[in-house]
C-alpha cells in the first residue's frame, strides 16, 4: 500500500496557473501508475490524467489537453499536475491515485489521497 499525500491546491483567478504535489510513502511510487482525478460535489469522480511508472507516457481527458502537464519525479516519490488556463469548470477536489495499470476508470485504482481543493474564481 502507498500513502498518498496531495498538496497546492487553493484559489485563483480564471486563466491563472495552480501546480498540485502528491507525495507518496510506502510502496514507492515508482512502482505504480499515477493518475490525478476531480470531483464536484454531487458530481461522480472524474479523470484528468494519468502518468506510467517511468514518467515517459501519458494521457490526458480531452477538457484538460493541452492545459495540463502531469509528470512524476520517482526519486522524489512525488507526482505533478501543473494546471494552467484554468477556468471556473476546474473547481473541484482534485485526488491522485496509484494503481497498476493505466487507466482512465477510478476503479483500477487503489490507493488514494485525501483530495486538495481548487476553486477557480470568474
């Protein structure tokens, strides 16, 4: 099991930049496929991004491409999730996740963070 730790969340302007942190102790997380998901209350979970173990694929949901980046740093045990041209559609709790395989369904995913909060204001 890792545990899962994200950070960076917070308020800003619509077409500002957020950069989101998830550390990960335990099982290093090197050793799993990372994935950032969001979710508005009342609303199911959604997928954002995923990143494979060795930092070198990625895929992305269509409303975020080409204004999120993810990427990992394994010997940090850290993963990213820079957010820039945000719009007040992004307000959400945003979550990582571990898992084994690359996928975009919550489900394939065990281990989660407790979530950190961005609120993007029009």
């Amino acid at each position: 099991q890792v545990q899962l730790v994200e950070s960076g969340g917070g308020l800003v302007q619509a077409g500002g930049s957020l950069n989101l942190s998830c550390a990960a102790s335990g099982r290093t997380c090197g050793t799993s496929v990372m994935a950032w998901f969001r979710q508005v209350p009342g609303k199911e979970l959604e997928f954002v991004a995923y990143i494979g173990r060795s930092g070198s694929s990625m895929y992305y949901a269509d409303s975020v491409k080409g204004r999120f980046t993810v990427s990992r740093d394994n010997a940090k045990n850290t993963v990213y999730l820079q957010m820039n041209s945000l719009t007040p559609e992004d307000t959400a709790v945003y979550y990582c996740a571990a898992g084994a395989l690359p996928r975009t369904m919550h489900i394939a995913y065990n281990d989660w963070g407790q979530g950190t909060q961005v609120t993007v204001l029009s």
